[in-house]
C-alpha cells in the first residue's frame, strides 16, 4: 500500500514513510491510495480484540513483520483492564462501544498504545538513525496517552503542548505529574487551536529541522494527522458490528449507525473507513459541542472557522480545526488535490470555504451532523444515569443528546451505536456538577465524593493523581513553543 498527499505535491511513500513523516511534505495528510476490502469473517466472527485489529491494519502496513506481536503486546499485555479491550454495552435500550480501557482512560489509547510499536517498526524499515522527537498538541486526552505510550522508549522523545486552562482538572494531573526522562509538558497560553496551529508551525520550521538534524533528531507526530493513529482506530468499528452480531442485534449483511462524539474528525474518519471496507455502515452521526463547525459543514457545505473557539465541558472537543476533515474532503471528492489546496488556502486567509455540490452530496449522503451545548450535555449525563444507570462522560453525552435529536428529527430506527470516548472519572467536577446540580470548581478529588454517589468505581489509573509530585511546570507563550522544543533536544 502506497500513500498519497491530500495536497498533491508529494511523492506516494511506503507505509513506513508515512508513519516516520506524521505529516506529508507539501503539508497535506498521508491516505491509502485504495480501501482494501474486509473478509466477512473480519466483519462477523468471535475472535481476540488483538487478531481482528491485525487483520484489519495488516493489507495497510506491508511488510511489518512483528504486528502479530505488536498488538498482542498493545491490547493484551496488560494494559487494558480486560480481554474485551473495547465492549459494546447496553444501558436502557442504547448501545455504547466503551473505548476507555486502556491506560489512560479514554480512546486515544486504541491508537497510541500500538503506536510505538509501529514507529520502532518503521524505523527499522527506513533504516532511519538518530532521534526521534515527536510533537503533539492536546486538547486533553491524546497528550497523557502519547506520554503513556512512549514512556522511555529508547530513540524517541515525545513533547506535549496543551492549552493552559483548557483541560479538566485530572487531565491536567495526569499530564504534569508523568515521570519518564524523554518526556516534556508544557502548557501554552491560548486554545487547542493556538497550540495545534503553533506545533504545525514547528513542522513547517526548515531552521529548526535543519538544527535538529545535525543534532540527530528529527519530528514526527502523535496526532491523528499520523496514519499510524488512524488505522489503529478502524478496527474498532469492525469489532463493535461483530459484537452487535453475537448480541443479536443485527444480522451479519444489516446496515448499522454509528454516532460518534467529534473533535478533529479522526475517529469519525475511521467509521467511514471501515465503511469503504466494506463494513455495512448506515449513517455516521458527528457529534460537535458548541463548536459546532462540522455540524455546519454537514447541513449547508460551508467550512467557517470564524468565530469564537468556546471552552466546554468537553474540552477534546474544543476545536474549529478539525484536521482530519481534510482527509474526508479529499476522499470525498475522488482525490481532487486541487480542491483541497483551494479550500485550504482559503481556510487559512479567509477562515472559510464552500464545499463544491457533488462533495457537499456525499458528505451528507454518509454523515449527518448535531451539536449539543454544555446544558443539555448535564441534562444528558443526569437523565441518562438516573433513569437507565450509566454514567456518561461529557463527550459520550453529547453524542447521546445527539443521537436523540437525530432519532426524532429523522424517525430512523436502524440499530445505533453511541461511540463513548472517555470514562466520567476524567471529567469528574462536570459529571458531578451535571449529577448534583451543584456548581464547583473542577478537582480530581471529587472522584471519591462521585463515587459515592454513584456506586460506580472509579479506575485505579486516575486515582490519588492530587498527591503525585508536579514534574512539568512550564507554561509558554505561542512564540515560546520553539524555545521549549530547542531547549529539550539541546540544539
Ligand atoms: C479526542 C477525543 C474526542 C474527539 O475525537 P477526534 O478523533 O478528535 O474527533 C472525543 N472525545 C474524547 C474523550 C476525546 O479524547
């Protein structure tokens, strides 16, 4: 399997290269030059979480010997807290693929934990020497699990920007307390976008590439704009059709909703893949926040980033620059790089951009959009645990009032799964205001007090996190990002 730009301007490159790169050349997004079609026994059969993700990544990552190892080691060597890895469960009638059972409790680690793995593989294909130096900015949850995946792995150092202000108390605990010495936390005055925008500035920075190298380092990304972490996520949805099989929920061949709570559109991007795998997909409901930009983009075909980023209660959410949305554009509109280079220049000078009408058809076609803001997310999180007994995070609740409004605006009742994207332990002051009624500031200590209202336990990983000693400090400006990238790789 080859892979192609969005932008065009790049040569197709290997797997490997794709991984190593993170972010193409000509600043475009890496994408498979065809889907690969799944087996109907991927799509059906009672198999090992570990198996079924192989067989779906394996015709996307020629000529890695040691995947088989390679996901066993990432789904199965204990870092997830049970053999199912990702179960679908039903709680008062709705069915929930729970996706926060790795380490650091939300779905970023589907992906991350297998990273690593695909990185040290890669590396050894490229013959790439030297350092690695992996940049990623984090909206919350992709920062602690990059931490948490790279964790002294020899060759490769992981720096970590997160808005300063814009993370849930524990996310923010879990991040600044990490020990391991090739890691770096550092807060950056400004949003999600500020500091996205500010590691993109990093990549297209040839003075600080060029210095790097003669050091022996060179940049790579966690983010999903790298391959690496999209792929990973396809076997999800593959896993969650089988399950609803065995549950007799569907019959294999019947079509099935996903709804998905939506921030950069990476994993969203991943359930439309599966669907061109062929996995019976029906529709793919994108969930937004009040960044509802993509909820927008859905109904009228315009992509308008001007207006205020909001800061919300589901903070991985807060984004109005959804990057993998270009993948999508570029997919959508049978591989049109001149399209995409278009929209893109326009986005960045104008903040705005009209999709053309054969695009704008598809993507209605296989997506519908809805948003929710932080109100009915708490009426959400309420109504759902007093009268059906789960307890959603905000993310999962948004997608959940979604995904109502969907079923009564449309009267589609094709089977659904509502994608959950983090335990409510990571959103604890949220969820316990949304329960409670009573507002608070966010604190990882009232983790015990929602225990006890609720009965449900809250993970090991996130607990006692207040008493861990603080190891990363630093809050930079946007302008600092570079200082704080050139002070750690010492050039
Ligand atoms: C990252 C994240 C999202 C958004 O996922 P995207 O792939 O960025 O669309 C939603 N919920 C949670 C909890 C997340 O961590």
């Amino acid at each position: 399997m080859r892979y192609v730009s969005t932008r065009g301007g790049s040569e197709p490159v290997s797997a490997e290269r794709a991984v190593i790169n993170g972010l193409a050349p000509d600043g475009g997004l890496y994408v498979p030059e065809s889907f690969p079609e799944l087996s109907p026994g991927a799509m059906r059969d009672a198999m090992k979480y570990a198996d079924r993700a192989r067989i779906v990544m394996a015709p996307y990552f020629q000529g890695f010997d040691g995947m088989r190892d390679a996901v066993e080691a990432a789904y199965h060597g204990g870092r997830f807290d049970g053999p199912e890895v990702a179960p679908v469960t039903v709680a008062g009638g709705a069915c929930y693929l729970e996706l926060w059972h790795g380490p650091t409790c939300a779905f970023k680690d589907m992906a991350l934990q297998v990273l690593p793995h695909l990185f040290k593989m890669s590396r050894k294909m490229t013959g790439q020497s030297g350092d690695i130096c992996i940049l990623t900015a984090t909206s919350g949850d992709t920062g602690k699990a990059a931490l948490e995946a790279f964790r002294d792995i020899p060759g490769i150092r992981v720096i970590c920007f997160y808005p300063h202000g814009g993370v849930s108390e524990t996310q923010r605990l879990q991040m600044v307390t990490q020990e391991g010495a090739n890691l770096l936390v550092s807060a950056v005055r400004g949003n999600f976008d500020d500091a996205q925008s500010g590691v993109k500035k990093l990549f297209d920075d040839t003075d600080l590439k060029d210095r790097a190298a003669l050091a022996g380092v060179s940049f790579s990304s966690a983010n999903s704009i790298n391959w690496g972490r999209l792929a990973p996520q396809i076997a999800y949805y593959v896993s969650a059709y089988a399950q609803m099989c065995a549950m007799g929920k569907i019959k294999p061949g019947d079509r099935l909703n996903f709804c998905v709570p939506t921030g950069n559109f990476g994993n969203i991007l991943a359930g439309w893949i599966a669907g061109q795998m062929g996995l019976p997909l029906g529709r793919l409901i994108c969930a937004s926040n009040a960044n509802n930009v993509l909820t927008d983009l859905i109904a009228r075909g315009r992509y308008d980033r001007r207006r205020e980023l909001k800061l919300t209660i589901s903070p991985s959410m807060d984004i109005l620059l959804s990057s993998n949305w270009e993948r999508c554009l570029y997919l959508l509109s049978g591989g049109d790089s001149e399209l995409v280079n278009g929209c893109m220049s326009s986005l960045r000078e104008e903040g705005v951009y009209d999709l053309p009408d054969k695009v704008k058809g598809r993507l209605s076609e296989d997506f519908y959009g809805g948003c929710c803001g932080d109100s009915e997310t708490k009426a959400t999180i309420r109504s759902v645990f007093e009268k059906e007994g789960a307890l959603l995070d905000p993310h999962t609740a948004v997608a959940r009032a979604v995904y109502d409004g969907y079923v009564h605006r449309t009267g589609d009742d094709t089977p659904t799964v509502i994608v959950s994207t983090a335990n409510a332990y990571k959103f604890c002051g949220a969820v316990l205001e949304a329960l409670t009624g009573k507002e608070r500031p966010d604190s990882a200590e009232l983790a015990e007090e929602l225990q006890r209202l609720t009965g449900i336990s809250c993970p090991v990983a996130l607990m006692g996190l207040s008493q861990k000693p603080v190891l990363h400090e630093t809050v930079a400006e946007p302008g600092e990002m570079r200082r704080v990238v050139e002070r750690f790789i010492k050039i």
